[in-house]
C-alpha cells in the first residue's frame, strides 16, 4: 500500500503547496481521496499514470477539494481511460457531477459511476473495504477509511510434517477451510496464521466531533487536516476545521499509529511548527508536504 499526496494546502493554493489530494495505491485499485485545483498535473509530476485511478471519494463540494474533477476527467477521456470510473461522495454528488459535465464539451467521454454514500461501509471486494461517516462542516462532508481485511498467511513450518508444501489445495486454508491431506486432517487453526490488515483513515473539514472518534479508531495511519496552530483555534473552529493539537489528541483517542497532517493554510510557509504542536500530544506525527509518499 503506498500513498501519494498530491497537494497539502487548503482553500488558497500558494508555490509550495497545491490544493488537497492524495492517492492510494494497493494492489490494482488507485483511490484519489479529493481532487483540487491542478491535481491532473500533480500527477505528472509526481509521475504517476492518472489513468491507475480506479475511484474518486469526494469529501465535500467545496472547491477547494473538488475543482480540479474536471480536468482530470477530461484527461482520462484523452487517455483512453477504458476502465469505469467510481465517484463516490456525499448527498448531492450525482448533481454536482452531472453539472460539471455541462461547463465544457470533453472529446471523448469515458464511463463512470455515482454512489452517492448513505452507509457506513459502502464498499467491500475480496481484499477491503471502505467505510464513511458525516463529519461537521458548513455543507455535507465525510471521512473515510480504507480498511484492508485480515488474512491468513501459511504455516510452512507446520506443514512441512506433512509433507505438504506446495499444493493448490493451500488455498482452503486461505479461505478458512480445513483441509485433508494423505488421510490426515489438517486443521486451519494450526496449518495458518492470521495477518491483521491495515487501517487508514482520511479526516479533512470538520470540526472536532465524536464520528472521528468512531471511523479513525484503531487505524494504523490517520491523516488529519491541520488547518492552524491552536492560537487560532476559535479562527479554525469558526470556520469547521481542526488545529494540529486537536489533530494530535484525536490521533491519541483514537489509538492510531502513525498521524500525518494536511491541509494547512496558507499563512504557514513552513509545516515545523504544526508538527511541533502535534508531535506534543502525539508522538509518531509526520507533517506531509506535496508529493511525501508513505509506505504501509
């Protein structure tokens, strides 16, 4: 799992950073959580293939996370995108998207889909699933997490007594399943061993409120806006954001691993003293800028 951001700013884009964006890669999904201004030609730099894009979660409508859809979209169209495009995001995204299609004419239209998230978990395949929940913001806004499922991995020490090693039969003791083998069973429970899957947790846009609490719990990376310093806390609460303290706190209650922070304001040129503040409540914090990569 690796993830890229592509801008770490907030509403005003300045020379060091570009608008909110980042992309998750495992293995052949490609999830971009946001999409702002210049985000198709962050990409470029970045030197990632805009057309590994398999979903889009939009958190909120603001245009600070959402005007640079349209130019990404014309872009996979040029490049042929031959996949369906997954637009995920709150009430009132099938709106937003169909007007968007309606202030320019794309060359070539590609196939996509709208779910508009009314659930917790709103998506799940073989090796994850996606969950959300409403954060406090002036309009509709969500959190989400991509939670990888657990697996269980092969004791080869165990089975080599039966002389068992590589055989397609090891896939039922992936699935759970005991197997039989040379008339011996060979119970799951002691042929495997479980691999706990990982938690990331995206919270951009909100006041504090007990739904962070509740999607962030357990994660192993949680990424957190961190608009200002808590000097201007009533500023930040006033506006529905977090400071890099409430960011740490959170990544405390929450028992998270790792934090890393986004979304500063521009009147911050450097990140160090967000995450000084952070990093006083909460140890393992990381300030990420455009283009950080994190690996899991």
């Amino acid at each position: 799992m690796k993830i890229t951001f592509l801008g770490t700013g907030s509403m005003i884009p300045t020379p060091e950073r570009n608008q909110v964006s980042l992309f998750l890669e495992y293995r052949d999904e490609g999830i971009l959580v946001d999409c702002g201004e210049g985000t198709q030609r962050q990409f470029r730099i970045a030197g990632i293939t805009p057309t590994k894009i398999t979903k889009i979660l939009i958190t909120h409508w603001h245009g600070d996370h959402t005007l640079g859809l349209g130019g990404l979209l014309s872009t996979l169209g040029a490049h042929n995108y031959s996949k369906v495009l997954e637009i995920y995001g709150p009430k009132g995204t099938k709106k937003f998207i169909s007007a968007l299609f309606k202030l320019y004419i794309p060359q070539t239209r590609i196939k996509y889909g709208v779910i508009e998230v009314t659930k917790r978990r709103f998506f799940e395949n073989e090796w994850f699933y996606l969950e959300a929940l409403r954060l406090v913001h002036p309009v509709a806004c969500l959190g989400y997490s991509f939670i990888e499922k657990d697996r269980l991995k092969i004791n080869t020490s165990y089975l080599s007594d039966f002389g068992l090693r590589r055989h397609p039969i090891l896939k039922k003791l992936q699935r759970g399943e005991d197997i039989a083998w040379k008339g011996k069973k060979i119970p799951v429970k002691k042929a495997t061993t479980v691999k706990k899957g990982k938690k990331v947790t995206f919270i951009s846009d909100t006041n504090f409120c007990e739904n962070i609490l509740k999607l962030s719990s357990g994660s192993d990376v949680l990424i957190c806006e961190s608009t200002h310093l808590e000097e201007l806390k009533e500023r930040t609460e006033r506006y529905k954001h977090l400071t890099a303290k409430q960011a740490g706190e959170i990544a405390k209650k929450a028992k998270a691993s790792k934090l890393i922070l986004t979304h500063y304001s521009q009147r911050y040129k450097k990140t160090k003293p967000l995450l000084e503040e952070a990093k006083e409540v909460f140890t393992n914090t990381y300030a990420a800028e455009d283009f950080s990569t994190f690996e899991i």
